[in-house]
C-alpha cells in the first residue's frame, strides 16, 4: 500500500525566502534611504517606505540581518500604513553583536521617524529573531533611565540608562520565536563533550544515534521521554559550561586591565587588549525537527537549516558559530540574556498582535502558546496561520501564507485605527 511521501523542510535561517517582489510594491511606492548615528556614535542605515500622506509607520528590524525586502512591505503598505526598516550595526555575524547595543540601533530610527518625519504613530514589528528584540526594546523603554540595564552580561556600559527611547505606540510578532538564548538551548548539541574538538560525542545523549531512535532522514525518529528529559538537561548543561569559559575569559582581561592601572607591563597590555574568538559547534539538533510526534504540528521534516542534519550541524554555517565572550553572552545564553521573550513580553502594554505559523519547526506549538500568554497586553491579539517559518506552504495546495499574514496585519492595523 502506497503512502505519502514525508515533508522536507526547505531552508529558512538567515530570513531566506522572506523575500518580495517588484510587482508587489503598490504602485506609487517611493523608497529613502537615511543614514543615522545611534546614541552611542554607531552608523545604522533606515529604508523608509510610502506612498504619501501616512500618518503611521510599522518598524522592523532584526539583530543582526537586514530585512529590507521583508514580505511584509508591500502588504502593510497596501493597507495604508508606511514601513521602515532598519539595519544594525552588525549585519551577518555574532562578533560584535549584543542585543543591548542592538536598543540603541532601534532607538535611533524611533527618534527619526519621530522627530523629523513626523509620523503620528509608530508600531514595531519583529520577525523571527526580530521579535525578541521589540519586547525587549519595549521592556526597557518602559523603564526611566535610572532603572534600565546599565551593563551587558559581558560586562560593558550599555547606555541606556541615558540614551532617548521613544515607546512604540503598537507591536507585531510574525513568527517569532522565544529569543536568541532559548533557541541555541533548544538546537545545541549536549552530546559535544569537547568544545575544542566538535568530533568527540557522548554517544548516549545524541539525537543522531539509532539506539536513541533516530531514524534516516526524512524518516521521523522516535526519541523516548527518558532519552528527552536526559537531553534538555544536558543542553543546560552544555550551554552552563561555555558561559563559565566566556566568564573566565573576560575575568582574564579585567584583571589585566586592574593591574595596568598600577603597573605598566606588556604582558597586561596584552591581555587587556586581547579580544578572543572562540567557535560554537554543532548548534542544529533540537530533536523537535528530527521526531515529528514531538509536539506535533504541520511542520515537515528537517529543521531551519534543511533536512540533513549532518551538514547543518557540523557545517561551518549554524547559530552562534563564531562568537565573542561578549556576544555569546547577551545573545546566544539563555541564562545570560537579557533578551527573551519570557522575560521582557510582560512589560508590553501596548496593542500587540501575534502571528504564528502552524508548519514552523523553529517555533513549536508549546513555544507560542508560552509567548502569547507572556504578553502583558490586555489588548492582544494571535493568528494562526498555515506555513513555515516565513509563511511559505508546506502542505501542497496551501494558499501562501505571506499573503495570508499580510491580510492579518491589516486588518490589525486597520482595528486599531492606525490607518
């Protein structure tokens, strides 16, 4: 007897296939380019979109890609509203990047738009990695400054408690997963027992291990609740072991740095200026992607990077690869973070809508249903909506449901009068 073929998850990390076309962009569709400087003297680039006459504006922007032809344009536009997307300081790569510099990047395209645009009403929209990121924009604008986190978890002077946050009037998640820190606890590989050498593998903690029920892809593997809870515990684990080197690595400079101050010595000066690198490997095995009974859902098999989990988890190219001591701490940490959205949802009170793609294998049922009710909004909103991680069909026939978001988001603006 013939059965359907498995579903093969197409790659999306890095916001691939997020893409619209020209002939989506309504037509008198007028694009500006506006180059600013951020609070702390950083050069970010905003991409302002209108037809004339806006009085609203819905902001994205992303951690550390560029969104600018996010699908999302040309639909909000159609409903009436302009768009503004806004790229970071750091584009493509962890080695500068921390979410709390990242506040200020955002804070200063909310001034522009503000200030010397002129728009009446501004509404932060983030996708994917870009969400976690509004709510926590939103948990610290809320705050005076005094109160706001004046040091990373690296250590660093933030500025926030000085720097200019305008609050947003509104807030949309599109696909939206809990933040940088939880993803990496829930992708990363516990069964790594060297981080020096990604070769060395404990053989009972692998979810690529037929005896742990892994099965060839795309065959959905069938992993036991033992296998899982010893796992989730080991990816703590895991995780706990590369901030205490990330710790120990910046102690090693402040401690330089304190001996400099009262003794020049080139050994000192030295370590004091040494800026480590270190890798993060095999960061694609959130057995979710790999077992589909696992809190089940439309999604198909594979996870963000694809369906063959060797070259995504030992492939040069995965989350948090490369990293600073710094960056792995505010990002990739979900017991350093500051940026989650467990943690920083509850301080939105603005209007917020939630859009949730029902086939997504980065954003799982439990893991939604968590964002949502951790919004402190009394007035929100969530639709569920078919497709992956960026509404593209899974099931053949499916209507697109980049269109199908779209729709969503304007009525949503639409019922809230900002258009």
């Amino acid at each position: 007897m013939a059965t359907d073929a498995p579903r093969i998850a197409t790659t999306t990390a890095g916001l691939r296939a997020t893409e619209w076309r020209d002939d989506l962009l309504p037509a008198g569709t007028k694009l500006t380019v506006h180059p600013l400087r951020t609070a702390d003297g950083a050069a970010v680039t905003g991409y302002l979109f209108r037809k004339g006459g806006e009085r609203s504006v819905v902001c994205a922007m992303h951690p550390r890609e560029i969104v600018v032809a996010n699908y999302v344009v040309p639909e909000i536009l159609k409903g009436g509203a302009a768009v503004w997307i806004l790229g970071p300081r750091t584009v493509g790569n962890d080695l500068r990047l921390e979410h709390e510099t990242a506040l200020l990047d955002l804070a200063a395209g909310q001034s522009f738009l503000r200030d010397r645009m002129k728009f009446e009403n501004c509404v932060l929209q983030g996708t994917s990695g870009g969400g976690p990121l509004a709510a926590f924009y939103c948990q610290q604008a809320a705050l005076a400054g005094d109160r706001r986190i004046k040091t990373s978890p690296g250590g660093r002077p933030t500025g926030l408690d000085k720097a200019d946050l305008p609050a947003p009037d509104g807030v949309i998640f599109v696909s939206t997963h809990l933040g940088q820190g939880r993803l990496m606890m829930n992708v990363i590989d516990p069964s790594v027992t060297d981080e020096a050498d990604p070769f060395k593998t404990e053989a009972s903690l692998s979810a690529f291990e037929p005896d742990n029920g892994f099965q060839s892809p795309p065959e959905s593997s069938h992993y036991s609740l033992e296998f899982m809870e010893r796992y989730r515990a080991a990816q703590r684990e895991r995780v706990a072991r590369i901030d205490n080197a990330a710790k120990a690595l910046l102690a090693r400079k402040a401690d330089a740095r304190r001996r400099l101050k009262e003794r020049r010595s080139r050994e000192d000066a030295v370590l004091a200026a040494y800026s480590p690198i270190f890798q993060v490997w095999r960061t694609d095995a959130d057995p979710r992607c790999f077992d589909l009974s696992l809190e089940p859902s439309e999604r198909a098999y594979g996870s963000l990077w694809g369906a063959n989990p060797i070259v995504s988890n030992y492939g040069s190219v995965g989350f948090g690869r490369v990293c600073t001591p710094e960056s792995w701490l505010s990002n990739w940490s979900a017991l350093s973070s500051n940026a989650g959205m467990e943690s920083c949802a509850p301080a939105i009170t603005q209007p917020t809508l939630m859009i949730e793609y029902t086939a997504d294998n980065s954003v799982f049922p439990k893991d939604a249903d968590a964002i949502f009710a951790a919004i402190g909004s009394r007035d929100k909103v969530r639709r569920r909506v078919h497709g992956n991680h960026h509404g593209k069909p899974v099931i053949d026939g499916a209507p697109n449901g980049q269109f199908v978001a779209g729709q969503a988001i304007r009525d949503w603006l639409e019922d809230k009068r900002f258009v």
